[in-house]
C-alpha cells in the first residue's frame, strides 16, 4: 500500500511543476527566454532558481525533521541569526570564510538545542522549536543591536549574488546540498532509520535504533541548512535584517515539504522531492509577479494550493466509502 | 484535584513575585492605572488566546487567529467607512464570516483526518492574502459608535481606567472558564484532547465538537479583531501579524499541556498578565530595547515547559505521558 502511494504520488510534483511553468509561460511569453550576459544567465526561469533557493536550503533540512513526525518552527528565526552572525563579524574585520563558519556553527548549535529538547527532554517538537522562534529574532536584533547591518565583503556577497557555470550561485548551494544529504541518506541506513523513528518512536528505539543520537542529528541537520540559507539571504541582499530576514519562511519550507509529498504523520518521505516542491512554490510566486498581478494573491494561491493537496492525501481520495481506516490514522496523528 | 491545579498555581505564583519584583523597582507600577492599562493592551491577545485554550487542551492548534483579527479589522472598517454600514451590524457579519471560517477549518480537519497544523497554516494564508486583496492600506475607521464605546469605561480608585474592551476581555474570560468547565461541551473539549479515540468510544461527538472548537476559536478571534479596531480605530491587513504564537505562548505559560486534555482557561489569563507585564515592565524600564521582550518570552516559554515535564513526571507517573513523537 504504501510503496503504491509513492509511486503514485513520484509523479504529480513533476507533472505540477511543468503547469505552473506552462501557466506562467501562457500568462507571460518570455518566461523562458534566458540570456546570457556578464558570464551569467538571466531570465524568470533563472530567477525561479534563485529565488527558490533559500527555500529548498530550508525544505532539505525540514524534511528530515518532518519525517521523524516532528516539525521545527524556528528555521525563519534561526536564518536571522546567523545572518546576523556573518553580518556582524565581517563588518567587525573577520575574513568572510570565518565568518560563514562562525554562522553555520550557531546554525548547528541552534539545532542541537532544538534535538535536546526533543530527544533528551521529550518535549513536542511544535513547542520545543516554538522557544527558539520566539526568542531567535529577539537574539538576531540584539547581535546586530536593532539596525540592519550592511556589509561590502566582495567574498561574502559572491556567495548570495554570485555564479557557478553561469548558474545563481545560490541555486548551486541547493543542489550541491541537495545531492550531498540524499547520498546521506539513501546511501547509508541513516534515511532507513529516519523513517523508522518517523513511524513508531518506541519500536524503533526497541529494535535497537539510537532515537535520541539520530533526533538531534536530524534538528541540527535542519539548523545547519537554516545557517546556510540565511548566509545566502544575508548576502544577497547585503545587509542582515533582523526583523524580516527568513520571516515566515518556515511555513513556506513546511509546505514545500508537504507538496513534496512527505508525509506529517512521519514516515516516508524524499528530499529531491521537497527540493521540487520548493521550486513550484517560487515558480507561482515568480509567476504571479511576472505576469502583473498583486503579489497579494500569493497567499490565496498558496492556500489553494495546500487545500488540493489536503484533498490529494487525504484517505477519502484512496478509500472513498470506508471509514475505520479512517479513524485508526486519526489516533495516529494526535 | 489538588495536585491537578499545581501549574496554575506555579504560574500564578510566579506572576505575583515577578510583579513583586518590578514594584520593588518602579513603586509606580503598583497603580490601578497601570494595572488598567494591562487589562486593555492586551485585551485583543486574551480575547484570542481563549478560543486557543480551547484548541489546545483538544489536541489541536490554531495558526490562523492573527490573520483572522486582521481580516475582520479589515472588513469592519470596509464595511463601515466605505460602505456606511452601522459598526453593530459589521460586528454581527464579521464574527458570522468568522465562525464559518473555523467551520470550514475544524470541518476539513475531522473529515479529511489533516493536523490542525497545516488545515489552520492554509487558513492563515487565506484569511491574510484575502485582507490585503480588499485593501492594502490602512483603512480609518470614523464613527460615533466608535466614540462612544471608546468612552465607556470605569474610573477606578487612584486615576485608573478599566476600559469597554477590558471588562470584554474579563467577560469572555468568565465565560470561557465556564464553558470549559461547567458544561458538557467543555468536557467533550477534555475528551478529545485526552484520546480522541477513547472519546468517540465513549460517545462523544467528535465531527461535531471538532467543528465547533475551531468555530469558537475563529469567532473569538473575531471578536479579538473588533476589539483591535475600536483599540486602533483602523483596519489593517498586515495588523496583528503573529499574534497566534503570543496566544500559544500564553496559554503554555497558562499550564495548558500542548499534547491536549489538560488546561486551564483561568490560567491563560495569568499568562496573558505575564506577557503584558514583560512589555510594561521594559517600557518601565526604558534602557532595555524592545527585543528583549521577544527573548524574556522565549525563556518563560521554555522554563514553564520543562516545569511542566518536572511536575508530570513527579506527580502522575504513568499518567498521559507527553507523547513520544
């Protein structure tokens, strides 16, 4: 049944990936005409890449945390944080790798103290990462003391703004990312674990699966790429703004993973997927702006968009008439 | 029973020696005019924060309730200002806009067996996405109706003002307190929360308490969005932008468990308090910068969690344990 739905559900990402990109096509003829100038390529297509990257950054980590049944809020927070870190310490004199380094370590650190409070103090995920993402924009606005802290470091911009191949800079991060954990995962038991975990916490610790060491590799994995994204915003705007950097981009990650066909309630889950899945979200935000209507109507599309997967998922769309099924999945998910 | 009432009891405990604290310092705090101005700043927060007490202690969440306070601020000025309509009856089609709403929401949770997290994170979205399409600017709102309850108030002794939406707030904490515990309702809520399976085993109707859960939530909600507007006499798309993680903040600092079954509405008012005493304490204060509030927060969020995990593990053993998610 399960692996059924898998390869049922390979699919539809891909299939609406291409119709929001044919939508956007029709809305807007130019949409896929890219240019090649200054070393570089250029066009809405490309800016979907770019723009969709911190997003995948954060939708990599989150699905690992995601499919061990948890969820953590603080990604946005965190991504303030060490766009803070970087920010600050480059414009305190640091070289630029230094500071990533210093970034990416409160990342980690951020995450770690989410995975403690999960696996070692067994609290909800919901509300153990609910602390941080109350408190890490207050944390960001100390470190950069309420202003938003600009910065020139030529190497440090490179990273946000900069390009590989031709390709945004940014856009390479995530792909780089993204191969690089799906080996982590596929090519070791790790993935296998993760999923066990995701599905019965106490059978899997039971079977011999180190619950409480692999929790908090997978919340510190999710502050790590937390790290990387807000380094990556950070740089391509140049300036860490602690108030907006990352806000609400959370949930955005969140339903990037939900579209990419993870599921909430633990379990299976695939992380190229999510990548897609953040591509769709910035392919129908890229589009809505492109083709001139109000950036408004974002958020309207966006819940649209998770009613119809709700609706995908649910258990009426494979059982239509049975209810005892029904009822057992909703013991699972309180 | 006793025992059962001990995080309220270390919650109020608390917010009376952190209240002692900032007295020692600012004697000045000690008025009934700050303590009025507690009551109607927060007001919005507390009214939102019920219907939260309610979705949490079933189990669930609800992400919406800041966008749905910004929504209806928008609709009851759009319907007043531009469209002349008397506020009483914008009140009345605002809370019934609402209560739908959570219909819709508390519906598509039971039926389509979604966390309450994503159904309400879609909710949000549209509630949000649907204000700024109406308008995107700040609508004023100007009416004598609005004048008027901005007048209503008791003077008490010593210069303070309990105002119109401060005495709301006190009644909808007074009628939630009575809902939860006085009526059949309020333990249905209980039930749930417990063990939804357990519950509809025992003849609870689930379907339908689950939809009016998320109704009362959205039409309190909405009730906190009227009370924003007559606070800021405007309509604001972008108003009230994370309130819901304030409500959640108050009703876990309340004692509410976040797994569901257990909670106070009472308590929630005293973390309502807290929070509000946080803000006026560093206003008070005036060195401290106004992220640190963001911060004291987030560390009372986490002292009265694992609080909570010490006073479970030590009075209830074996006893619903926080899940192991």
């Amino acid at each position: 049944m399960r692996r059924l739905r898998l390869e049922r559900l390979a699919n539809p990402q891909l299939l609406a990936l291409v119709g929001v990109l044919a939508i956007n096509w029709l809305l807007f003829p130019s949409f896929f005409n890219v240019t090649w100038q200054d070393g570089r390529f250029f066009g809405s297509f490309i800016d979907v890449l770019n723009r969709g990257a911190p997003v995948a950054i954060l939708a990599i980590g989150m699905t690992g945390v995601i499919a061990t049944k948890g969820v953590d809020l603080s990604v946005g927070a965190i991504m303030a944080v060490c766009g803070a870190v970087a920010a600050t310490m480059v414009v305190a004199g640091y070289p630029a790798p230094i500071a990533v380094i210093a970034a990416l370590a409160v990342g980690l650190a951020c995450g770690l103290w989410n995975g403690f409070l999960v696996a070692v103090l067994d609290i909800q995920p919901i509300v153990a990462t609910l602390v941080l993402m109350v408190a890490g924009r207050g944390i960001a606005q100390l470190i950069t003391e309420g202003s938003i802290v600009t910065f020139n470091d030529p190497s440090l911009i490179f990273v946000g703004t900069g390009s590989f191949l031709g390709f945004p800079m940014a856009a390479v991060i995530a792909v780089v990312l993204m191969v690089l954990v799906t080996l982590l995962v596929r090519r070791t038991a790790i993935g296998l674990f993760i999923q066990a975990i995701g599905v019965n916490r106490a059978a899997a610790s039971l079977a011999g699966i180190h619950s409480r060491m692999l929790l908090m590799l997978v919340y510190a994995l999710s502050g790590l790429c937390a790290a990387i994204a807000g380094v990556v915003v950070a740089a391509d705007i140049r300036g860490a703004d602690a108030n907006n950097a990352g806000l609400w981009l959370e949930l955005d990650a969140i339903l990037a993973v939900v579209i990419g066909g993870t599921s909430l309630l633990g379990g299976r889950f695939s992380i190229p997927m999510a990548v897609l899945g953040a591509l769709i979200i910035q392919a129908m935000n890229t589009g809505i702006l492109v083709s001139g209507f109000p950036p408004e109507f974002n958020l309207v599309v966006k819940a649209g968009m998770i009613i119809l997967i709700l609706l995908l998922q649910s258990p009426y769309a494979a059982l239509p008439f049975k209810r005892r099924p029904a009822a057992s999945n909703k013991s699972a998910s309180s | 029973m006793k025992r059962s009432l001990r995080p309220l009891a270390a919650t109020a405990v608390i917010f009376i020696i952190a209240y002692a604290l900032a007295v020692l310092q600012f004697p000045n705090m000690l008025s009934t005019r700050v303590l009025g101005n507690f009551l109607t700043d927060n007001a919005f927060l507390g009214i939102a924060a019920v219907g939260m007490t309610f979705v949490i202690i079933s189990g669930g969440i609800d992400l919406s309730v800041g966008a749905v306070i910004g929504f209806t601020g928008v609709l009851i000025a759009v319907l007043t200002t531009w469209l002349g309509i008397h506020p009483l009856v914008a009140f009345a089609i605002a809370l019934g806009v609402a209560a739908l709403f959570g219909a819709a929401m508390g519906f598509t949770i039971h039926y389509l067996q979604v966390p309450s997290f994503i159904v309400t994170l879609a909710g949000m979205f549209l509630a949000r996405g649907g204000a700024s399409i109406i308008t995107q600017d700040s609508v004023p709102i100007k009416h004598e109706f609005y004048a008027t309850l901005g007048d209503l108030m008791i003077r008490l002794p010593g210069g303070g003002r309990l105002s119109f939406i401060g005495m709301l707030m006190i009644v909808v904490f007074l009628g939630g307190a009575l809902l939860a515990h006085r009526t059949k309702f309020g333990s249905y809520v209980y039930a749930l929360g417990g063990n939804s399976v357990s519950a509809s085993l025992m003849g609870v109707p689930v379907a339908r308490t689950t939809v009016q859960i998320y109704m009362l939530s959205s039409t309190l909600a909405a009730l906190a969005g009227i009370v924003f507007s007559l606070y800021t006499s405007a309509g604001y798309p972008l108003a009230a932008v994370g309130v819901e993680l304030d409500a959640i903040s108050a009703v876990v600092i309340g004692g509410t468990l976040l797994t569901g079954g257990y909670g106070f509405v009472l308590g929630t008012f005293v973390g309502v308090m807290l929070l509000g005493l946080v803000q006026t304490y560093i206003i008070f204060d005036g060195t401290l910068s106004s992220w640190w509030t963001k911060i004291v927060i987030g560390v009372l969020l986490f002292l009265f969690i694992v609080l909570q995990r010490v006073i479970f593990a030590a009075s209830a053993p074996g006893e619903k344990s926080p899940e192991k998610v």
